[in-house]
C-alpha cells in the first residue's frame, strides 16, 4: 500500500489555491484588506509566525503543505470578518488543526490537488547514497619546509684566561682577547676594595697582611 505522503505547493501554487478558496466569499469585508493574499503578503506572514515555516526545501525553492494553505485562507477570512491582525494571530496560535480547518472552509479536493511531488524519504537516503564511495585521495605531503639560512659568522677572535691577585686570598680570572696592560691592573685593582671588604665582612677571606699595592 503507497505511504500517504502530503502535497506541497510552491509559493506560488500556494497563492493560487488560496485565491480560488477565497472566490466568492460572502463575509463583508474591510476595504483595506486586502481580499487575496500575494506572495509578499505570504512572505509577511511567515515572518509574523502566522503562517508556519515552509515545510520542505528542495534547493532554494520553498514547498508548503495544506496547513499552510488553511493557515493563509482562515486569516483572510477572520479578517474579512472585521478582526485586526493582532487578534488573527492570537486566535490562530491557540487552535488545533481541526479548528483550523473549520475556519478555513478549504474545499478537501482543492486541499489535495497536486502540487509539487514528495520525494519518500527512502528515496532520498538512495539518491544521497546513489553514489559509491570512491577510494579516498592520496595524502599530499607537504614539502618539507626549508632550513633557515643562517648568515655566517666569523670565527670570534681567540681569548686568554688571565690571572690577577687582587688581594692576599683573592684572585681575579678574566678572559681577556689581549694581555692586560699595566694600567688595565692598576684600574681593576683599584676598584677591588669594595669586594675585598666584602669577602672579608662576610669571612670569605682573611683579613692578613696588607693588600697588594696598586702598581
């Protein structure tokens, strides 16, 4: 037994059908109101939650069902019945299907004519599935990124560790690129006093004999 799937509309198949549910109308009407909605009053609408979201997309095309059909006919009718569209929308949002379907008064053989075709949602998952999944493409390596060049340096030039008492008990190594000259000794033992004191406040070194006089 075929599955009793729905009959959707497009937008426009959907204005159609509610122009033709809406023929001949005895209701008095507002003469504001417009009689027949358009696509742009559809559109509004559905955006005011009056009318519900499409039911269905097939790519960028919006499909409606018969709710919607009934949804955008009972409107225009409450309206025409002198209601705001404050009180439509608050009517509406309280009713159940077949409430609806008593304000709407749709024709059933015009809530059934054929629109758009469903697609069964078994054909759906073949058509996704349709085709097979191919092998899986070759991992591309990424090129190995270059080594950073590194600018060349010149060998530094050639140090001397060199030796210098600087007081009894204390000796002072410094690597030095050339000999030290005899002022470079009288400088460097001239400002040892401070960290001679030091060592000896805090019994590094003994305090004995007297400090190397400067040269």
């Amino acid at each position: 037994m075929a599955a009793n799937h729905p009959t959707l509309w497009t937008i426009q198949e959907l204005e159609a059908l509610a122009h033709r549910a809406l023929e001949g109308a005895a209701e008095p009407g507002d003469a504001r109101v417009r009689d027949r909605p358009d696509l742009r009053t559809i559109r509004y609408y559905t955006t005011l939650g009056l009318v519900d979201r499409p039911s269905e997309m097939r790519g960028r095309t919006a499909l409606y069902s018969e709710r919607h059909l009934r949804q955008l006919v009972a409107i225009k009718r409450l309206q025409r019945a002198g209601h705001s569209l404050a009180d439509v929308q608050t009517r509406l949002a309280a009713i159940d299907d077949r409430a609806l379907a008593r304000i709407a008064r749709v024709p059933v053989e015009l809530a059934r004519e054929g629109g758009v075709p469903p697609v069964p949602q078994a054909a759906r998952a073949r058509r996704f599935w349709a085709e097979p999944p191919g092998e899986p493409p070759a991992p591309v390596e990424a090129a190995p990124a270059p080594l950073p060049t590194l600018a060349r340096e010149s060998a530094p030039p050639s140090v001397t560790l060199q030796s210098l008492d600087l007081a009894p008990g204390m000796t002072l190594l410094i690597a030095s690129r050339s000999p030290l000259a005899d002022d470079d000794v009288a400088a460097l033992r001239g400002a040892s006093a401070p960290l001679f004191s030091v060592a000896v406040t805090r019994g590094l070194v003994e305090a004995r004999g007297e400090r190397i006089p400067d040269e």
